[in-house]
C-alpha cells in the first residue's frame, strides 16, 4: 500500500563566518585598452556561480553587456583574499567587494570623463561602454579609448574595493548585537509517498519559498534551493556511515547513497526578494540555507503518513518497515 | 635560519602503466577457447567489463593476460531453436528489454534487465557478465532461475549444459571450470500462457545493488498453475530458486491460494543477513509483503 504524507520545516540561518571573525573579501577591476573588463577575486566558483553573480554585480554598476568581463579567479598570485567558498557568504562578502570596486571604477570614469570633456561630471553620461555629454551623445569615447587615454598618463584605469562587515562574539548569555552579517529564512513543504511493503519513500515534490533578499541570478538560486535539498535529502533517507569497531563499513559511493537523478523530486520555488541594508542589491546568502530544512520536512511528512516520529536519520526502509510492523503489533 | 620547507611526501601508491603482457580478442568461439585452455586462470576474461573494472579498480595493472570477448558476434543473438531461447552470452541488458522475443516471452527477465544500474551500464553489462560474475544479487538471475533456465559452458574438450540452480554455489562462485567459457543462456518456451511478476527492491532508483529481488513465473493450463519458478536474490549466499513453494503451488488455481501463507513460506525459506542494504528482519518481513504483491499482479495479469 502506498501511503501519502506531507511535512514542513522551516529554519533561518547566519551567515558569514560571524562571531567577530575577521571575515572580508578583496577584489579589483580593471578595463583594458583591448576591450576587456577584468575582475580579480580569490572567490573560488566550486559550481555555485559566484562569477556569474559577481560579473552581473559588476555589470550593472558599470552600464555595460556582461559579455566584456573576464574573470581571474583563486590565484594566489594575482588576487587578494576572498575568503573561502563557505559559511554560505561568497555572493554576500564578494558581490560586495565587486560591487564596491564597480562603484569606484565608476567613479573614476567620471573622473577621467570630466578631464576628458573639460566639464562637471553632473553634465556626463557614461551608458553602455559610453562617456559623452548629455548635450552631444555623438561626440563620445569608449570605456577602452579611456583605457588608452589613461595608460598614456602612465596611470591604469583600476579599482579595488573591499567589504569588511563587522560582527560580534556572543558574550556568556549567547548574546550580542550582532552575531553575523545576515540571516536567509527558507520554509519546505515536502510531499512523498511511503510504500508500506517496502519501506520505502518515494519523494513527490517539494515547495520552498525563500527569503534570499534579492536573487541576482534566479536560475542560480534554484540551481541552489534544488541541489541543497537533494543533499538534505539525501541526508534525510539515504546517507549514512556505518562504523564498527572504529572501521567505516561502507568506504565507497556504492554503500553510501546519495540521491541520483531519477531519485529527485519535482520542484516549486517561491523566491521572497525581502531586500537587505547591506547585501549587493539587497541579496543574502543562498548556499547552506537550502540543505537545513529538507530533513526535518521529511521526517514530519514520514510522521504523517505512517504516524511515526523518527529521532535519528537516515530514515532508512529497515527502520520503516520496523516501525510499520511495531505499530502493527502494538494496535 | 631559514624555514626548511616541507619535504616532498612520497607517493606509497603501486604505480600502474606497467603494460599487460598479452590482449587477445578472437573472432571465433574456438580460438576463445583454446586461448582460455592455454592460460586458465592467469587470464581475465572480459565482456562488458562493468564488474571487472569495479573488482580490479586501482589494480588492472597486475593482470597480464586478458581474453576480451567483444569480437565474438555469435555470442550476441538472441533465437528461437526448437521451442527454446537461446540467448548469447555478450547480449548486453539493453537488447534484453529491448528485444520483442524475451519481452514476449520473458517478461520477467526483460523488466529485471531494465532495473540494472543505469544506461551506461546497461548497454555495456552483459547476461554473460551478470551470470559469472555470481553475486547474490545479481538482477538477472532470480528471473534465470524461474524460467529454468540452462547455461552453455563450453571449453575446447566440448560442451556441457548446467542448471541454474546448480550453478550458483556460493557468493560470487560457480561450477565453471577455469578452461570453460560461458555461450549461451537456454530457456525453455511454453504453448501455455506464461504469467510473471518482477520486483527489485533497493534503496534509491537507480544505480543501486538490490537488497531484494523476487521473480515469479507461473504457467498455467485454463486456470490451474502447471508451472511455478519462484526466485529471490540478496536473501541467500547464492541466488535462491524455492522450490517447496513452487510445488505448493502447482495443479492449484491461482486465486484459491492464500498468498499471506505463501509468503510467509517465502520467508522461512531464506536465509538472509544483516548488511548495509538492509538488516535480515527487513529482508524477512518484505519478503513476505513483495510475494503477495507479486501474486496479485499476476492475478490482475490473468483475468485482464
Ligand atoms: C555502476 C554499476 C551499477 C551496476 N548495477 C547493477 C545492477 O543494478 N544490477 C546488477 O545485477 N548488476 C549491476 N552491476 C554489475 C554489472 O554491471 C552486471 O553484473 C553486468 O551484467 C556484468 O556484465 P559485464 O559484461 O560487464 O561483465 P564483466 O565485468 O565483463 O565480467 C564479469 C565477470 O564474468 C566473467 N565473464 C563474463 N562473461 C563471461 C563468459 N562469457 N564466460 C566466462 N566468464 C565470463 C568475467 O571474467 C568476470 O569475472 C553494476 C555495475 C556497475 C559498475
């Protein structure tokens, strides 16, 4: 017999490395005589897209196609420190500091504009790739004759900016003002299917909505909601390290289970683009928040489908079936 | 002074890129087997090589001799000869639940093809391969066994043709001898209507070593079962064939039966483990719940 349940969980989440950490992301920009934008961030992209977003960060300060920018990523040789890949706080920590070197780039592009045009910057636009008077948009010059222009003073068209947020330790109490930078809230409703002869769950579908402050990147950010919880599901009926005697019984991928792809449940997103004070346009952090829910969702669905709690996960088919039959036996 | 900087830690890995010594791949049966005669054991024989990369992995280096069977065309039919199936052994699992004569026939092995790994692997794993390779959980061969069928080893002495059942003899181990390969899968067709049911069960989709599998083939005159091949994999050291349940059943209507009994038989003639998969109770008490399951398929089958 099948049996259907649904559960929800809902959790919130800080992060950033918080609790005081010196946490802080470095980047620059530079645009080139030969048409390209150059972006330097030690941020490392494992697949999340921190480029794409910090590329559409900068892109949008500065008013032109992203299709200009490069990126030189994790070279110790040629960028400054981004942090790591973690604490769920590249586009938070990064954006940031892209975004901040974008504002300054822009700010001398002003600059140079106005020497170039012998005017107040008020009089300038600068638009895609642009610097002209507002009065004669015909007589312009491009980011890279800047470029040029610039490299002839013996100076480069570059700019750095870095963010630098500050968070406090909780004192004895747990408490302080502000422990991290931010929080992202996610809620998850999962629906499944229990059959009751096997045990085993059959994931039906999952809603989240997601307070992320702004999604820069919406197909990202469900790249993200959907690989996290997969994992989290995974997590929740599948993962589990068997270790007897100080030895782990299962020392390959093929005993220890992760979902595959025919394994997953379809998808609903909603995304709540609640923006924040300090995060780039307003976005928060999308990584880990997307894991946390999906195995307590799914215990509580299991709950309501069989009217059994499990304390410790995985839920696997073998405790199912255990406590199908206890049930049985006990009513 | 100077920090000294880290020694360069050396690698304790057995470096592979030493080379096989000999890679035969023959285009007649019996070149294959005057090969197998001259090397025996020293030699891997090779036919979608899914298990055998797994098995050797880190360590293909240390074979010298491989026999890869891949040329060996005759081994890739699957024809009808005097009322029986002959399947090839290098046919792979996609052509068996591809192929109209075994889903016609042998809907039982073709839907048990289609739960192997995943397309990769379906369309290099062979029936051979799955056959030799003899684990408790291959998923071809509980359906083997309750078709009843018979396996073809030949060697350059001749041939000679072994049951199923007596095969499998222990958790990847089998009757074959080290000069014998494996052609030909026989299984005997039938005039009479031929109802079955198949169930894997495992713990994710797809890419999964079953923790359970069930195949029931009855046969049936009318309404009476002449024919009943009940078979399970993961529940035993080998493959097992139950064949005091098939006998319960034979010369008895379908519908007379009382499946919960059957399959409490089923689980009192298993002898299953605790493993990674799934502990022995679980084995135990699913065994019970997918044979009922299966016989009510095959019912629905029946009167539909
Ligand atoms: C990722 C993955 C998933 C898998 N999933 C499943 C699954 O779901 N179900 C399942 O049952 N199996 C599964 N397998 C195991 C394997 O794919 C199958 O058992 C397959 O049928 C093996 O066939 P092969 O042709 O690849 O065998 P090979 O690896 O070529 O050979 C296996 C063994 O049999 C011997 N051999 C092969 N053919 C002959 C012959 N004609 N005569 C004599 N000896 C021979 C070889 O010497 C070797 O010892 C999986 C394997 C992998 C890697």
């Amino acid at each position: 017999m099948k049996k259907f349940g649904r559960g929800m969980a809902t959790i919130m989440f800080g992060f950033g490395y918080g609790e005081g950490f010196p946490d802080h992301s470095i980047a620059s920009i530079e645009i080139k005589e030969d048409e390209r934008i150059v972006i330097r961030t030690a941020a490392a992209d494992v697949g999340q897209g921190v480029i794409t977003t910090v590329i559409q960060i900068a892109a949008e300060i500065l008013r032109i196609n992203p299709n200009y920018f490069e990126v030189v990523q994790g070279d110790t040789h040629k960028t400054k420190n981004s942090g790591s890949t973690s604490a769920t706080r590249q586009t938070y920590f990064t954006g940031n500091a892209v975004k901040k070197a974008a504002e300054d780039m822009l700010a001398n592009l002003y600059h140079y504009g106005s020497l170039e045009f012998r005017s107040n910057h008020p009089e300038i636009a600068i638009e895609d790739g642009k610097i002209y008077m507002y009065d004669d948009p015909d007589d312009y010059i491009t980011y890279w004759e800047m470029a040029e222009r610039v490299k002839e003073r013996g100076e480069k068209l570059e700019a750095e900016g870095s963010f630098f947020p500050v968070t406090y330790s909780p004192d004895e109490n747990g408490q302080a003002d502000k422990v991290y930078v931010a929080y992202t809230f996610l809620s998850q409703v999962i629906d499944i299917e229990i059959d009751t002869d096997t045990g085993i769950i059959d994931l039906l579908d999952v809603y989240s909505a997601i307070d992320l402050g702004k999604a820069i990147n919406p197909k990202n950010v469900e790249g993200q909601i959907e690989g996290g919880t997969v994992q989290g599901l995974g997590m929740g009926m599948m993962e589990d390290q068997v270790i007897r005697n100080g030895k782990t019984l299962n020392a390959g991928m093929t005993d220890y289970l992760v979902p595959t792809s025919v394994d997953v449940p379809k998808f609903k997103h909603y995304l709540v683009e609640e923006e924040d004070s300090e995060g780039p346009f307003g976005a928060k952090g999308v990584g880990e928040p997307t894991l946390i829910a999906a195995a307590p969702a799914l215990a509580n669905a299991v709950y309501d489908a069989i009217g059994v709690r499990f304390f410790d996960l995985p839920i696997s088919p073998s405790k199912i079936k255990k406590a199908l039959k206890e049930k049985e036996e006990n009513s | 002074m100077m920090r000294k900087s880290p020694m360069k830690q050396e690698s304790r890995q057995t470096i592979s890129g030493v080379d096989f010594k000999e890679y035969f791949q023959p285009e007649s049966i019996q070149k294959a087997l005057e090969i197998r005669a001259e090397y025996g054991d020293q030699i891997e024989v090779a036919a979608g090589s899914t298990d055998l990369l797994v098995a050797n992995y880190e360590k293909l280096h240390e074979i010298k001799y491989w026999l890869d069977l891949v040329k060996l065309d005759q081994l890739k039919k699957i024809e009808v000869i005097d009322n029986e199936l002959h399947i090839g052994a290098m046919v792979t699992h996609l052509q068996l639940m591809k192929s109209d004569l075994i889903k016609k026939n042998l809907a039982v092995l073709a839907a048990a093809a289609e739960d192997v790994g995943s397309p990769q692997i379906r369309s290099r794993g062979t029936i051979g391969g799955n056959i030799c390779t003899s684990s408790p959980a291959g998923d071809l061969l509980a359906p083997l066994l309750s078709y009843g069928a018979s396996f073809k080893l030949q060697s350059t002495e001749g041939e000679r043709i072994v049951k199923a059942e007596e095969f499998f003899t222990g958790p990847k181990r089998n009757s074959m001898e080290t000069d014998e390969l494996l052609t030909e899968i026989i299984i005997p067709l039938t005039d009479n209507k031929r109802e079955g049911s198949w169930i894997k069960v495992g713990r994710r989709k797809a890419l999964v070593i079953s923790t359970l599998t069930l195949a029931v083939v009855l046969e049936f005159e009318g309404e009476k079962i002449v024919k009943a091949g009940i078979a399970m994999g993961s529940v035993a050291p080998t493959p097992v064939r139950l064949k005091g349940i098939e006998a319960v059943m034979v010369d008895q209507k379908l519908t007379d039966l009382d499946y919960k009994a059957l399959g409490r038989e089923v689980k009192a003639s298993i002898n299953p483990i605790d493993d990674l998969r799934g502990t022995k109770e679980y084995r135990e008490d699913v065994a019970v719940d997918v044979m009922v399951r299966a016989l009510k398929e095959i019912e629905r089958k029946v009167s539909s």
